[in-house]
C-alpha cells in the first residue's frame, strides 16, 4: 500500500522510517508488552500512540504488519488489536478494509488478531 500517498495532514518524519525500522519499532513495542521494560530513552506506548494518529495509514499498516509478524501471544495480538488496528480501521476503514481482508484470508496469525478488533467508529 506504498502507493497511497500521504496528505498533508500527517507528519512526514514517519517517511524516514525503512524495513528494519518498522521492525525494531515492532519489536520494541513487543518486548514492552512481554516485559514491561521501556527501551532506553523511549516512551514506546506514546510512540505507538503517535503512530496512530501522526502517520499515514500506509506507514501504520507497515508497524500493524511487523508487530503481527513478530507477536507470539494472543496477549499480545489483542495489543495490536485494541489500538493500531482498531485506529486503522476506525478512521481509514474504507480504503483498507479490502486489504485487511485480503491479509486475514492468508494469514492465519493476522486473522485471529481481528477477532480483538472492537467495532469502533466502524460500520
């Protein structure tokens, strides 16, 4: 979803961000909810908060893609479920709602994380 660009209305600074980024982010936040250590110098949960709503969608649905990735826990998933996917689809469902179907019917992991979803702002 690269292809979708980013209005003006969200902070481009999340455009630095490559591959190993999202994935040390992904896995900073993890270890946070396994353990409840905060990275040295990091707020990571005001950080995640930040993501939801300073990013655009795209930039979200590559942390929601990295933390789903590395989660090894329904615990864990819920996390993912209760904030960043809920905020994905609660504000931006209609144009990712196709995509997080699509995401669910191939990935086993991915699709029992929805089933925390709570229907938020969401038809």
């Amino acid at each position: 979803m690269d292809d979708i660009s980013a209005s003006d209305e969200f902070d481009s600074a999340w455009d630095q961000f490559d591959d190993p980024d999202w994935l040390d982010f992904a896995s900073d936040w993890l270890v946070k909810l396994r353990t409840g250590v905060e990275p040295p110098d990091v707020d990571i949960d005001g950080l995640v908060v930040d993501l939801s709503f300073s990013a655009a969608p795209h930039h979200q649905w590559r942390f929601i893609e990295a933390t789903v990735a590395g989660a090894e826990t329904d615990s864990e998933l819920g996390h993912i479920a209760a904030g960043p996917m809920e905020h994905i689809l609660g504000w931006h469902g209609p144009d990712w709602i196709d995509v997080v179907e699509q995401r669910a019917k191939s990935d086993r992991k991915f699709e029992r994380m929805l089933t925390g979803v709570w229907r938020y702002r969401m038809s």
